[in-house]
C-alpha cells in the first residue's frame, strides 16, 4: 500500500511497503502557492514512471529508491511556488539536475 500527505512548507509523508516517512520542503521565497500540489504530483510520478514500469514493480520497489522520488516531488513543489501561477514556476529537467 502507497500513501502520501502533503504538509507544504514542511515536506511531506509517504507510507510505502509498511514504512513511514517524512521528507523535507526546500525553503524557499514563496510567491504564489498555486500549482505547489500538483508539481508535487508530478514530480512524484515523474520518478516513480522512469523507474517502475508496472504496478507489481512499483510494489515490490525499494524504499530508499521511493523516498528519492518523494524528494524529487518536494523539490518540484518548492520550484512551483517560486513564481506567480501554477506552470511559470515549474522546473525543467536542467533546473532539476542543479537542484538535486
């Protein structure tokens, strides 16, 4: 079973193969909180679809490898709120590989 909170500025939870965790936001200026959930999400499934191919991938995944992708999904969320509505602030790959 897979679930993840977000908690904003203070990262977000993810339970995954039975194990919790929490990973960090990136502190950042915020200027508008538009789009910060749903870059979130796409960063989350962003690392998730490069690495599991199917659903019983994804459930027998690593979970040091899913936290990975958990702060990918932070990282992108924080990018999103850096700039004034939901897509200006989204990173591309370049910004990404400089952030991580």
């Amino acid at each position: 079973m897979l679930g993840v909170v977000t908690l904003g500025e203070q990262g977000a939870v993810f339970r995954f193969r039975g194990e919790v965790r929490r990973v960090p936001a990136r502190r950042v200026r915020v200027v508008d909180t538009t789009g910060a959930g749903d870059g979130f999400t796409a960063g989350l499934l962003y690392g998730v679809t490069r690495q599991y191919g199917t659903r019983a991938e994804l459930e027998q995944g690593d979970l040091e490898a899913f936290e990975g992708h958990a702060r990918l999904a932070c990282v992108v969320g924080s990018h999103a709120v850096t700039k004034l509505g939901a897509v200006a602030g989204l990173p591309t790959l370049r910004q990404l590989g400089a952030a991580r």
